[in-house]
C-alpha cells in the first residue's frame, strides 16, 4: 500500500463509512482512528460491523494524533476543521467532509452557519466543470453535503446546456444516517418508522446556499432554488426529485442527451435506460449515482431524478474518490459501483 | 342505526379501511360485503385485523347483491362503477372510490385512462368551495383519489387567495398501500423496504388531469402543475410537499392567515402551530389532514407540506365524511381525528 | 359520561395510547394530563396525533394534580406509583400501567428492580383465572407487563389444562415502543432499522419473574422459564412463540381444544382459524390478542404463538378493560377489536 | 483470474449476491449467465444494484450454456440441479445454492420435498468438523439452507462439547428476501412493514431435518429439535434465539470458553465480547456470523444467538467461501467481513 490515511470522527456515521470503504481500498492502509467523546475506547463498540477494525482503540481528536499520515480524513463537526488542518501542514492532504470550507461566499456561510468563515477549499465533486484539475493539484478537500451532491449532479447538466431556466424546486428524500448518530427525540425507531416528515423548509436548509452555489456557477448567473429535504423511513439513501422550467423548443429527447452526453465517461453516475427511474436501494453501499431525466410538456418543466447512498457517493465515497485524484491514483480505486440489495 | 351499506370491493385495501371505519360509525350498518375474485371466501382471509366481520362471507360483486342497502361503497377497479350504478336506483346512495366519475374533462378522461368517459357526479371532497352544498343535494358521489385529496389541500387555499401563481411543483411521497393488494415484483417487501422511487413521472400519473380540474376551478383559470409521486417504505400515508411562485409582496405570515382562515371550521383540516411540520405518522388510521406552509423569499415561493392517511382520509374515510353530508349527518360521524402513534 | 379520569405520564408512549382510547371511551372522561419534566407545554408538542386534545396543557404529576378523579390511569416510571396512590385515598380507582405493584414475591421484586418491594395489587389480566372477581372488587390494579401479557395468554391454557410439563420456552419478538420515548443509541431509527436483536438475555429480563408469576399459580407449581426478547423494525407489536414439552399422548387436536375451550367467551383473545397464525399487523391499534397452537411431534412439544400491539392489549388497552371491570361497565366498553391494517 | 465461474439462477436473490460477491472476486472472473423465464433479458433489469453487469443478456439455464466454466454456482429452485449436474461433467466444480443434495437421509428429503432423493454431495458448512477436508476433494458441493446455517452455527459448538442435552428449541427472525422474489400476496411491502409473523410452525420448515441432520452429526446422537422461524420487516438478515437444557455444573463460562474454542480460528464466526449481543445489521452484506452465548441458571438452560446475512453467509457467501476451499485458494478470498451499516 502506498499510502496512510488517518479517520477524525471514527465513531460516527461518516467516520464509520470512510473506514468500510478504505478497508477495501488496495492503495490506503489505515492509520489512526480518533474520535471526540468516544477516545479512548474500542472501535467495535460504536462500530460493530467493522469487525476487522474491532480492536483498535479510538484516540483524541488532536492534530497531533493525526499527524505523520499521508492522507487525513475529517468527519467531524462543524467549525473543528480549520484549527487541526492548520497544524497538519502543507504536504498532508486533508479531506474535510464538514462543511467549513465549502462556500465560497462568506455572507452566505454566516447567514446559515452562525460563525466566522474559515475560508474555501477546493471542491470535492470531481463531475463539476473544472473539478478534477483543481482536486489534482490541492491537499486541502471540501467534500460537499450530500443533498448537495445528489441536487447538483441531478440538475447541472441541464444548467451547463442551457436547457432551462435558473430557477429550480428540489424536493429530495433522505434517509436517517444523515442526521447522523446522536439520539434525538425526532430520530427514535419509533417515531421514524412508518413516517415520512420535512425539515428545514422554506429556504433554511443549510445545504440551500451550497446547491445555489454550485448551480450558479455551471449557468453562469444566480440560479433560484426552492429546496425541500424529506425524511423517510430508511437508514441510507437520497432521492432528490428536481424540476427546472424548460426554454422554449427544448425536448425530452434533448435534456435526456445532453444528460448522457455530460455522463457518458463518469464511473460514478449513471443514466438509466429510458424510462426507468432511480430508487435508493439500488445504490446502498456503492458510489453510484443514478439519474434519469424527461420532460413535462404540459408542465413546461424537465423532471430529473437522482439516487445515491448519503453516506458512499454523498460522503464517504465521494470523500475518497476526490482524494484518489489528489493522490494521483486512479480516481475509481477501491470504490464499489455495485450496491447491496434487495 | 338508521342506515345500511354494503361494500363492494371488501377484500381489497380500500374496502377493508371502509369496514374498519363503518364498524365504528353508529348510524350505519354494515351489509352486504362483495368482491369479486375472492367471491365464496370468509372476509377474515383478507382482512384478518377486521375481527368483528372474520366470519362474513364475500358475495359476488353485482347490482343484485348490492341492491337493497341505503348506501353502497364501491371500491372497484376503474370501468366497473357505471353499470353497477345504473341498476341500483336512484335513491340509492353510491360513493364510489374509484375514478370512473370523477373528472368532467372527456378528453382528460380518455387520454389519461383510455376508455370512453362514463360522466361526471359530485366531487366528494367536502372543503372544495361549494362542495357540501353538492353533496348534500346527491345520490352519487365521486370521491377523489388519494394524491389528489393531499395536493388539493395542500395548494388550494393560496390560489383561492389569489397569493401565487397557477403553477405549481408537488412531490408527493406515499406508503405502498396506494398501490393496492395484488403483488407485483416492485411491491414485494424486500424491494420496498429501505427504497425510495417515483412513479408516474413527467405528468404521465392519472392523479395529474384531477389535481389540476381542482386547483383550476378554485383559481378561476387553468393552473399548470408538476407532480410527481414518490413511493416510500411504510404501509400508509401520504406526504405532499408543493410549491408555487408567490405573487409581489406576499409574506409567510400573508399565505398563513389565509390557511388558517380556510380551515378555521374544517373538522379534518388542521394547519400545525407555527413552526411545525406535518408528518404522515400523525394521521394514522385518522380522518385528518395536517398542514403547514411558509414563504422562501429567495426562492420567491410558497411551499406547502400536507400529510394524511391515504386510505382514510384520501379514500375511505374521505367517502364516509362525504356519505355523512350526503345522508344529512353531522359530517364528523364515525370518524375518528385520533392517529394511532406510535 | 359517568366518570372521569386523570392520566399521569400524558407525554410519553403508553401516556398517549391510554387517551387515544379514552378519547373513544363512552363512559369515560379525559380529565387532568400530567407529565414530569414535560409538565407546563401543550400536549401537542408530545402527542401530535391526539390532535383533540392538542391544546391541552401538562401539570406536574402529583397526587393533588391527579385528585378529584373517579379513575387515575399512571403510566410512569417505576418506583413512583406508591407515594401518589397514597395520598389519593381508597375510593379513587388507581390503575398502574408501571410494574410496582405487579409482583408478589417480594425477593424477586428485590432481584429484577432492586428496590424494597412496594406490594401487590390485583392483577389486571382478566383472562386469568380468579382475575375478574379481584378486579371487580378493588380501586387499585397493577396492569401487566407487555411481555407478560403476551407470553401469559399463549401459554396458560396448556399448563392450565395440564398438557405440558411446567417448563416453557419464550421467544418474544417486539417493536420498538415498549422501549419507551427516551432518544438512546441504539434506539436511534438508523440502528433499528434492518436490524433484529435480542435483550435480556439469559433469563435477565424484567418481565421473567413475571410470566412465571402467572404461568406457575395456573400450573399449581413451579414453572421453569427460558424468556428471550428479541427488538424487530416495527413501532410496536409483540409476537411471542412459546413451547413447552407436551405430556404423553397429548396431540395437536387436544391442545387446540383446550385453548378454544379456554377463549371461547374471550372478547380480547381470539384463537385462530387451523393453519392460521397470527401476525402482529393484524393487532394494530386494536385490544386483541390472537392465538395459535399446535404440536410438533417429532419435538414432543406444543408451540403456541400469541400476537398482540404492546401499547393496547399490552398496556393501555388492558388497563382501560380492567378499569371497566372494576368500574363495573361492560368489559369491553371503549376498546376496538378491529386493527388498522395494512 | 484464474478461473471462470457461470452463476445459474442469476435474476434471482441468490444469483444477485453470488454475482455481487464474485464482482469483487480477484480470482475468479464471472462468465455466462442464466435464468428461466428471464432468460433473453439484461441482468440490469433484474439486478439494477450490479451496474457493472448491467448490459449483460441472460442465456437460457441449460447444461450447454453452463459448460466451458471452471466454476458453475445454481441459484435455482430444487429438482433442477441433478439433471444439469450430470452433464457438466466431474471435473467443473458444481456448487449448489439449492436443497436437492443436502439432506443424507432419503426419507426426511421424500417427506419433507415430496420428490425422490437426489442424493448428497459433502456439505458447503465449512465450520463444520471434518467439512474442509471433504470440501477440498470434491467437484460438487451442496450449499445450505440459510436457516440451517444460522442454526447450526449457534448450537454445534455446546452440542461438539457435550454440555447441553441433545434437544434445542430455535426461533430464528429472517427477513424477507429468504422467500425469494416471487411476488405472493403475503411478501407485498404492505403487508410486511410493520409485522411480524411466524412461518413452517410446529417442525413443517423444510430445513428442520437439515438442522436436525447437522447437530446430531455433532452430538453423536439424535438431536430432537423444536424449530421456528418468524418473518420480520426487513429485507435480510437472520436472528437465531437458540436454547437447550444444559448438563449439570454447566456454567455460563464454561459455555463461553467452548464457543471461544470452537470459532478461535475461524474467520467468518465471530464470538462476541462478554455482555454484547448479536444484530443482524452488524452483518449486512458480510460473510460473517455472530454469536454470543449464555446460561440461564433459573431456566437450566444454556442460550446461544447467531446472527448472519441469510443471502451472503447464508447463501451466496457461504457458496463462495466452499468453492474457495475446493479450488485451492484461501478460503476468505474476495469475501466481506465488515458489513455495511447502518
């Protein structure tokens, strides 16, 4: 193996997931495991199915511990970044899957994050335009959120051809993994199960601004979002259901090639065949984004669907493959495409 | 009991959540149950939780043994209603689950379901402007269907107001039972369960022409929509989340007042304290539609989020409220606005 | 109405059961709410799906708060109930859905709860032997455990009858309500989910001394318990498969006899039609327990399996039906028979 | 790679998960694939989840197109392994998912199957005592039940170290994809979610006598079994609650120290740490089986609980792990032991 990654946050969900991926990674051996509150006890508690990795003792969360690796993955809360990746030094990559160093606009990260910016990293979702260049040549990562990935990847393609207008409604279904571990009352089995319920309606979402500020970019002008997240009844998965008002003449034969065009050589996002349509189980565990696409005529709306497990393509998978570009492997390394199911 | 009524279509979803609401409802009586496949069966085969009725046995699904009752329930599928009702009389009350009746656009009607439109009978959703007076004048009622019940309700009190734009965006995510007893291989449990997937995208569900007969006549003028069904793993409920652009000038606090106003005296509406969101998990084996909505300024949108059961209030207990008005009872009678939680 | 009630532990999950079925109860009032740390908000912050009674406001649980009630329902933790039926005086009938007063052997209670023992009340499971007429004569019950419940009615009539040797083994699948609201781990929606696991293992649950309580006063005997509760995916249901090894000579037809015998004049235990087992579904919401038996020869056992939903039959449907018996109403007063399916 | 491998049955649950584990293979490389009636169709619209394999056509199950490979693995329904078998001729190393060569005694196969004996090749349990020689010498190899390994794996070690009496009772909670994929009325996601219920009730389950079959191998006697399984709402997983009288003086420590013993050295059982219990989502997608054990000193009875994942250690993972050892290679080659969760 030629390189040694480090996991901040390894008793949580996305700690969690970066370590079942990286075990079967051929070119990453795991290094030190840390953890907040839970240092000092052994990952199998908090991690079970882990079982190669059971016996290995969660340390403190310092730049300290983390140092001397190749490779530092951060699944840590927000706003604990900046201090550790300072100390780590220039040459360590470091793939922050927080928040802190996703926006670019720092009125917008303290309108939604109530604290100073700490700044901007280069962005992990390599399918943007221009992504994988600046992913080659940085050892600072800003994994994005994982509705951010899944509207993005749903909706740009449209947005880079010009196909509709700046002006979309993304409704995007997730299951509870990404509210991550802590118990809270709204998070109990019982009130979960056999209920499906929004949060953050109404534009406060904090994954509002960085869908905006994605978009925005590929259509090269302010792009309006109405951004609506839904919790179901399921552990993993997101299934963002987006529309956008098509211009005039543009067909569903058209949006659905311009979205295989845009796709044609991505190893992680995958148009379906015509006339079938995402859904979460297909993706459980893999990296796999799936996205199909169509018109609404009497709508004038595209329709453009796309699933992908939060915590693999949303996470953790898209946490390790931007880190294989910035590595110089080759980016689909140690990164499944098949999912688990039924 | 001053009434009796006989259920066609017992064995199925629709017909079962009709006994259990009819077991409760102290001016009816339950009569004659029919199906049709599952003719000369004991009900208890196919609906073991109606403990009462186990030892009744199922009638074949004709005039002849529907006749004789003060109200008959149809829950058939599409096609069958008609012949059923000419033969019954007019005196006869016939609520009929299905959509035979329900649109009064025959070109809608065709292109959706592609047979020759039977007719249009009163609509039996109680809270449409005009609704009770129609209701209360009738012997055959058309209740709507189950996503049509929720979007309606979502999204009519704004466009009555004249508060936003005939064009609206629904994402309507359901429990499976809307889609019926009879196993198919996306319905079986271990493909459903942990799986989210829309159906019906792209305008093609036959809920689209409904939806847009009833937010068209409150709104004085043809409303575009963009709806798209999203099946969900729970047995029950459905949530909708809808938008439309707000009008200049329109606040929350604007599109609030007129939601509460609307349903000030609507015994199974009920818009949520301020800051809170409906979840289906409340509406559980309940007559009740829960409601809330918000202005996203930046969006320059209204968002509205309904929740109810689909087989109580979006089928059968929608049928019960309208068969109460119809037969002069008080509209609550029989009908719980209790959910079973957890 | 002839009497009203006060429930004490209004926030939690066996709180809100107990008033969606008094909300339906004939003869029964809701009278005074209490909670402990939720005491001062409005009902529908913990209970959103009891929407009548939404605005209602928590008072601190304390005996004056609950005086002045004919019926006093509390559903709190255990250890509390002694101090409050103290001061309530004689005439109030105080019904325990905790465990204080549900053991007779003052050691075991010692053992499983490890405080002093705070006595025995009678026994509110009226399919027992005996029970109706000590209900019929107290102001005070002590409502059974769930599991107890469960494992109780699937298991009597064989020892009873004297059909199987007094030595039983209990596997009791559960959803998870009977865990109660409070947000822990592994309780979380995200772990619960797909998963299947067992507690109190190796006859540490407090429920065993329980079920043997009842199983061995039946048997006129010590009766050996093995008792595994295992937490399946669902809010709530409880499905106990039981077994013991079957006297000589004793077959599947004489032991399904004896339990026809045994519930035949039940309204809340329903045994099977042959070759129909129960399910959990078919109980939802409703006060039935259902039933099934039969011999496995080659084992030399009898297998029985009880299903019922652990919030109603299991706690506050049981406490309402031994409350109508004290009360001197009609057993089945209130308590629907019909679940809510699917 | 070094051998190719046909998957017979590859539509289906079984064939899904022999295909999603060879994937990630390194030395066996997947050939032709089979079905029945989907034969002529892409694998895609079968098995969306295995992208990689997406656009593959499926080819008639017949000997001829099975022929050519080194490896061919039947995912097909019993009675049809024989046939195909016999023309493979002795050198292809045939490995069978189904039941038609896993029962030794002709009669328990006619009268559980109702069809003549096949015949036995040596069993695909390789924790089995002396099951890897004999898998290392054979071409053919009968994979087993899903139940029965679960079972098994929780009550041999006891059984092996004559510290229980010969007479066990298992209740084992399976999720739903152990019944296939054809879509039957009771598997409907509607129906599932939400229940509980039990299945082959009172020694009827077809892998009782494979069960019975194993242990009395182990016990050097015939083993009397009370057998239950209970289908919960998740698509996979088994949890199997197993009891049996333990012999005098036999202490929980001693029980542990013999499991501890037994699975030592074996890489897919993994005896937990004291006091933690098995789950099935601990194993989701992994080839590993978890077990803890326990005396119940009241009950005079030792408990032990395996949990796997019927379809990987269960099944497909099982499969592969026999063809390993019959190939030569390691026999944990290409097999998962962390599982993905939650």
């Amino acid at each position: 193996m030629g390189y040694t990654a480090a996991v901040a946050g390894a008793s949580g969900y996305a700690g969690g997931e970066l370590l079942r991926l990286l075990l079967a990674h051929p070119e990453i051996e795991i290094g030190a495991l840390t953890a907040g509150g839970n240092a000092g006890s052994r990952l199998g508690e908090h991690q079970p199915h882990l079982l190669p990795l059971a016996d290995r003792v969660l340390e403190e969360t310092t730049a300290d511990t983390l140092a001397g690796h190749d490779v530092v993955f951060l699944a840590l809360p927000h706003g604990q970044s900046a201090a550790i990746a300072e100390r780590l030094g220039p040459d360590v990559l470091v793939v922050d899957c927080g928040a802190d160093f996703r926006l670019r606009d720092a009125d917008a990260w303290e309108a939604f994050y109530g604290t100073p910016h700490a700044g901007t990293w280069p962005y992990g979702l390599p399918e943007l335009p221009g992504a994988r260049d600046a992913l080659a040549a940085t050892r600072r990562i800003a994994v994005p959120g994982c509705h951010v990935t899944t509207a993005t990847l749903a909706l740009f393609p449209a947005l880079a051809a010009g196909l509709v207008e700046p002006e979309a409604v993304v409704v995007a279904v997730t299951g509870t993994s990404g509210a991550g571990k802590a118990p809270k009352p709204h998070l109990v089995g019982s009130e979960v199960m056999g209920s499906v319920s929004p949060y953050g309606v109404g534009g406060t979402h904090r994954h509002n601004p960085e869908i905006t500020q994605n978009l925005s970019a590929v259509a090269g002008g302010p792009v309006r979002l109405s951004f609506t997240p839904v919790l179901a009844p399921m552990p993993r998965g997101i299934l963002a259901t987006c529309s956008a008002p098509v211009l005039p003449g543009v067909t569903a034969e058209a949006v659905a090639a311009a979205y295989r065009d845009r796709y044609a050589d991505e190893p992680f996002v995958h148009v379906l065949p015509e006339g079938t349509w995402p859904s979460t189980a297909m993706t459980l565990g893999a990296n796999t984004t799936l996205v199909q696409v169509t018109v609404d005529p009497a709508a004038g709306r595209m329709v453009a669907v796309a699933a992908l497990d939060n915590l693999t393509k949303g996470t953790a998978g898209g946490a390790v493959q931007s880190a294989n570009i910035a590595l110089g492997l080759p980016e689909t390394t140690g990164l499944p495409t098949a999912g688990v199911a039924p």
